[in-house]
C-alpha cells in the first residue's frame, strides 16, 4: 500500500472517530448557588430524582456545588430537587448532560418545623408560584398527601414519606390564577394512619388597575341588504274631497227644455179654439 493511501485511510478512521468523541457530553450534570437563610459550613446539600437522593455536596460560606453522575442512568430531562440539610429547598431544576446550572437555594429555618405536635408550615406563606411544606408528628413511615383545598396536589418528590421521628418536607406549586383581591386558601397534609394538619397560604393580589379605555376601531363595512318586510295593513280612508267644477253645457240643457216646454204649451193653447168653433158649428146644425 502507498504511503499516500495509508495516510488516506488514517484521516477517514480519525474522522469517523474523533468527531463523534469531540461532541460527546459528559454524563453529568452540575449543580451550584447560594443557599438562603445563611447556613454553617458543611451543611450538607443533597440532590433528589425520582424520590431518591442521587448526589450530595457541603456548604461553604453558604454555596454549595453538587454534581449528579447520569452514567447508567436515564436522568436526561427529569427534575432534581434539593435537600438543605433535613429542610426542602423551593427551588427545583432539570437534569442534562454537561451543563452547569446556577440554582440558588431557599430552605426554611429548623424553627419553621412545627415542634412536639402534630402540625405543617408553609414557606413561604403568601406567594403565587412553589411553596415547600414542612411537617412534624405524623406517623413514622407513612405516605403523606398534600391538599389544596380539597384538591391533592403533585409534590416534590413524588413520594412524600414521613421519616422515623414523623417528619416529611414536600414542594408544591400553587394551583390557582392570578386574583384581583388578596385571597387565603387552605392547605393540608394527611397521613395513611388518618393523622392530618393545615395551615393558610394567601394568594396576593398580581392585578395592575383596569387600563383606559382604546380609541374605537374603523367603522365596518356594510353588510348585505335585509330581506324585504311583509306589507303593512291597509291604511284609513281619507275625508271626501270637494265637489268638481260643472262640466260643459250644464246651463244650456236646462234652458232648451223650458224653450220646449214653453212651445208645448202655446199649442195646447192654439189648439182649444178649434175644437169651440167646432163645438159651434154642431149646435147651429
């Protein structure tokens, strides 16, 4: 084989190798921020995927670093929650290979767990996105159900369990839309063995003032032509106008007939002078 067919060869074997090593991600995703109230040193920061604690890291002025190996595992996409010492942190993200994050932390204080009795805090207390649910005196080992209402909630985790001294910490997210006065709502978590605990969470008010009113719009065109109305009823008759004027020759006729009755009357009159004479002449004989 030539040398420049041997070199040929090796630049399409590095071609179809190194490219493929070059892109490819490393199977782990980090995580890191601030944790919020300050904590000591070496708190340790646990982080959460499907119920079970996958990675931890400590705290160092308050910062954390933790970084979640996916090989072997199906992490891609799913969400990783976070554990500030026994305390839920609100804040929750996403797996993916070879990226670094930047999540900062907020974990309520130990003194927000109820204490000695059965009882749920909520941090914070008034909001409108994710609330962490924290709660004491419940059944050790039992599964807890959170409420909104009467509504139950997803959580995170997904499996919410009380520990061994009855203990459970859970994020959820606020079910409701932005409201236009300041509204209280109940939330609650109950236990298998019955054991059950509220508390008030209060949904602020998100609703600028109604804006003023926009100028009308163009007018638009006109539309079709409606069909044609039935007929109206018939309508009163009008009062009697006044009399016409008399038509042609309505003076002459009146005049020929008294000229005819006038001539009539002369010869009924001409006419009886016979008749004597005649009368006359038959008595004589």
């Amino acid at each position: 084989m030539s040398k420049i067919k041997l070199f040929a060869l090796l630049v399409v074997i590095a071609a179809l190798i190194f490219p493929a090593t070059a892109v490819a991600q490393p199977a782990v995703c980090r995580f890191y921020g601030s944790v919020t109230p300050s904590v000591t040193d070496g708190t340790v920061v646990g982080a959460w995927i499907d119920g079970a604690e996958v990675a931890t890291a400590t705290t160092s002025s308050s910062n954390y670093n933790v970084t979640v190996d996916g090989m072997g595992q199906s992490y891609d996409g799913k969400t990783v929650s976070f554990k500030v010492g026994n305390l839920q942190a609100t804040q929750t993200a996403t797996w993916a290979a070879g990226e670094n994050k930047n999540v900062n932390l907020t974990a309520g204080s130990s003194s927000t767990l109820p204490v000695g009795t059965l009882g749920i805090a909520l941090i914070p207390d008034t909001g409108t996105s994710a609330i962490m649910v924290t709660g004491a005196g419940f059944t050790p080992g039992s599964a807890i159900t959170v409420k909104w209402g009467t509504m139950a909630l997803g959580t995170v985790p997904s499996a919410v369990v009380a520990d061994a001294t009855g203990n459970f910490s859970a994020v959820v997210v606020v079910p409701v839309a932005p409201v236009t006065s300041a509204t209280d709502y109940t939330v609650s978590a109950l236990d298998n063995a019955g054991k059950t605990a509220s508390a008030t969470f209060t949904v602020p008010v998100i609703m600028g003032a109604k804006g003023a009113t926009g100028a009308a719009g163009p007018a638009g065109a006109a539309g079709a032509a409606g069909a044609t109305g039935a007929a109206g009823a018939t309508g009163a008759t009008g009062a009697t106008g006044p009399a016409g004027e008399a038509a042609a020759g309505g003076v002459v006729l009146p005049i020929i007939a008294i000229i005819i009755a006038v001539i009539a009357i002369v010869l009924a009159v001409m006419s009886k002078p016979k008749a004597a004479k005649t009368e006359n002449k038959i008595e004589n004989k």
